[in-house]
C-alpha cells in the first residue's frame, strides 16, 4: 500500500472527472504553469450560465478554427470544449466531433500533450479505459509537469481496479497543482477507502476552489451534498443541493439530487416533479430510469414502463456515439429483472473493461439474480475490498447471503446497509428494510 500522503491524494470516477474540463485546459495547459497563451481570449464563465458561456466559446472556436484551419490549440480548446457541451447537453453527438477536431490538431503537431491527453479525457467519457490509460501515459511522457495528464492516467487506473497505481498518480497529479479537481479526488479517495467523514473537509475546499465558475461551483456543491447523503445526512444534503440550485438555476444534477432527498422523505409526488424537470432538460439515462423508478413506487407502471424504455433509446444513442454502456446497461436490466441471462452476459463483458470495485459489484449481483451464488459471493467480496461504506454494495452482498441460505449473515449486511444510508435506494431500500427483520 502506497504511504497515507499518497493514498489519500485521491481517485474519481471517470464521469465525474469532467468537473472542469477547461479547468483542465486552461488551468493546467502543456506548460508547467499554463501560461497565457494556453488561453483563448473570450474564455470566460462569470456571467451567465455555464451552459450558455460554453455555447459561445464553442461558437468562438469554431469561427477562429475556419479562419485558421491548422492552428492545432484552436483545434485542441475546440475539442475539449465539444466535450464539456456534451456533459451539459448529454448529446453524445458532440463526441465524435470532439475527436475529429483532436485527431486533426495531433497530426498538425504530433508532439502536442494537450491534444492527447484531450483525446484521453475523451476515452474516459467513452468508457474507453485501456485507451484512455494509453494516452494519458503519452501525454505525460511529453510533459510531466502537466497536472490534467495525471488526472486521465489516475482516473483509468481507477476504473481498471489499478488504485496502488492510481494513487500515485494522482499523488503527483496534486503536487503539480491543487484546485477544485484535486481536492475533489482527495475527497473522493478517502470515501473510495472507508472514510467517508473525512471525505468532507476536502470537498468543502474544492467547493472554495471553484471560484466564479458557476457550473463548477454548483458540481462540487453537488458532490459535497452526495457525500452527506452517503453516510444518512438528507437534511445537510439537501442543503448544499439548494446551494446549488442558487448558484446554478435548474442544475440537473442537483435537481435529480434533490429528487432523491423529497423521496426519502416521503415527498414521492415532489421527487417526480423535480425528475421530470431533469429529464425533460438532459435525458440522461440514470435520470429517466429514476423517473421511472419513482413512477413505479407510485403505482403508474405503465408510465415508469415508457421511461424505461426510453432508457434503452438513450443508451442505443450513447453506444451509436462511441459509448461502451454495458456494465450500466447489465445493472440496470438487472434491478428491473429484465432479460437476466443477457444482462449477465453484458456484465460480464462490462467487468472485462472496467474490473473495479464498481464492475465487481454489478458482476456480483447479476450472478446473484441468476442463481449463480458461490460465484456471486466472490466477486461481492472482491467489490469490499477496500473498505468502502457503500450501502448497495452491502444491500447486494445481504442478497448474496441470502441466496446461499445463510440468513443471520443476510440479515446482518441488511442492517449494515440502512445503518449507512437508510435511503440509500428508492428501489431496494424497502426490500433491505423487510429483510432486515
């Protein structure tokens, strides 16, 4: 293991990696201090929303990109920018856009760390980890001082179960720089190894890092808030959930956030109001399968069937953009009992691309509704690990026990999951609650 400095220096999850992604650029550009020149003139986000000031640098861009066709930074800030318009939009159409203008910028200037590491960061949000590892590690053998370089080798490290490895990188990725992303994976690793408690002191800093970046600002509000939601705290949750919403208007992740909060506290007919303003701005899948979810709770199948099959169009769209979807596609299938010898194919071929605790989990459980329960067991205990207070990995490992025949040790994970979060799914949380007697 590696020593405390480096293992609390912190790993985060692919998709929210993307926090800044001009952060990334502009911030930690392909000089050791990100010069001026990194910079494009009118980048700017203190006026405005997020959304919108993204929308003009994009249309910026592309102006100075057709009046300069082989300035490979202009080509390379475009990319990355394309990017970020489709974590705010959830059109993965700016996807293959986002690596044509990155492949053309590297063969302009084959030499050039940015536009690799961009096409990195591109992997990522692609579920394209081996590939994103591939680069990043390009990327830093150009240019070891850049800080963003780090940050894509660390986060496919984490998502190929590699942590040693991915601590170390990100250990050198905060010694480079510190900000919102770096404090962020602080916070994230401390959760990620069991310590969810002194996971907040660091996302409270990347929060005052944020700085006059609104959609930034209301992000790590957000992530801020799913930490107290991790470990049972609705009421300071929801309040960094309405910071969010003051600094960021209709911020989805924060809504769908909020979502969750009025649900837990009975308020059902609020939490589909708050997701259906979600969905009907960015269709993500995770967002409509929660509608759905909501709506089955209230009894309207046939309205939660239409949101679930919406999922399955959205997640066609990502897949036709470039998107390796299956370990989310198998867990998704798997929690709504749908096509279970398929969905365990899927997550079989999802763990293969991405064997972290996360892939072990959702391999674990769609074992487990196959009847499939030795093997179950061992990948739940490989998803463990690392000591995380994950309350869905031990509502599985409960089902897990339970399926074996074992029902003290079932019923004993069931406690220990609700003693984490006692709302920890709209979906399985009564069931633990049930069992758990």
């Amino acid at each position: 293991m590696t020593p405390m400095r480096i293992a609390l220096a912190g790993v985060v999850a692919a998709t929210a990696a993307t926090i800044s992604l001009f952060g990334g650029v502009f911030a930690h550009g392909s000089s050791p201090a990100g010069s001026a020149a990194t910079r494009p003139a009118s980048f700017s986000v203190r006026h405005g929303s997020a959304s919108e000031n993204t929308a003009a640098i994009v249309a910026t861009l592309q102006e100075r990109a057709r009046a300069n066709p082989r300035d490979a930074l202009v080509l390379t800030q475009l990319g990355i920018a394309y990017q970020q318009r489709a974590r705010e939009t959830a059109d993965p159409s700016y996807y293959p856009r986002a690596e044509g203008v990155l492949r053309r910028a590297l063969k302009l200037r084959p030499s050039s760390a940015l536009a690799i590491s961009g096409l990195g960061s591109l992997a990522l949000s692609r579920h394209r980890f081996r590939e994103a590892l591939a680069l990043g590690r390009r990327a830093v053998a150009l240019d070891p001082a850049g800080a963003r370089h780090w940050g894509v080798v660390g986060d496919a490290l984490v998502e190929l179960g590699r942590y040693d490895d991915a601590f170390h990188a990100f250990d050198r990725m905060v010694e480079l720089g510190a900000g919102t992303s770096s404090y962020a994976r602080i916070s994230y690793a401390r959760e990620l190894l069991g310590h969810p408690q002194a996971a907040i002191e660091p996302m409270r800093l990347a929060v005052e890092a944020s700085g006059s970046d609104p959609e930034g600002h209301a992000w790590a509000r957000v992530q801020l808030g799913k930490l107290y939601w991790s470990i049972g705290e609705i009421g300071a949750a929801a309040r960094q959930y309405r910071r969010a919403l003051e600094t960021f208007p209709d911020y989805v992740f924060a809504l769908d956030a909020m979502a969750q909060v009025e649900a837990a506290r009975g308020h059902v007919r609020r939490a589909i109001a708050l997701e259906q303003r979600t969905v009907d701005a960015v269709p993500l899948p995770q967002f409509v399968g929660s509608l759905g979810d909501l709506l089955a709770r209230t009894g309207h199948a046939r309205l939660a069937s239409e949101q679930y099959a919406l999922v399955d169009v959205e997640r066609r769209l990502l897949r036709a953009n470039g998107v390796k979807s299956d370990l989310d596609i198998a867990l998704f299938d798997v929690d709504h009992g749908i096509r279970l010898h398929r969905a365990l194919s899927l997550a079989r071929s999802g763990w293969r691309d991405r064997p972290s605790i996360d892939g072990d989990d959702v391999l674990a459980w769609a074992l487990e509704r196959n009847g499939r329960c030795d093997e179950a067991l061992r990948y739940s205990r490989h998803a463990l690990r690392l000591g995380t207070q994950d309350a869905l990995k031990f509502f599985h490992r409960g089902m897990i026990e339970r399926c074996l025949g074992d029902r003290a040790q079932a019923r004993a994970w069931f406690r220990r999951a609700l003693g984490v979060n006692p709302h920890f799914s709209v979906l399985w949380s009564p069931v633990a609650r049930r069992l758990a007697e």
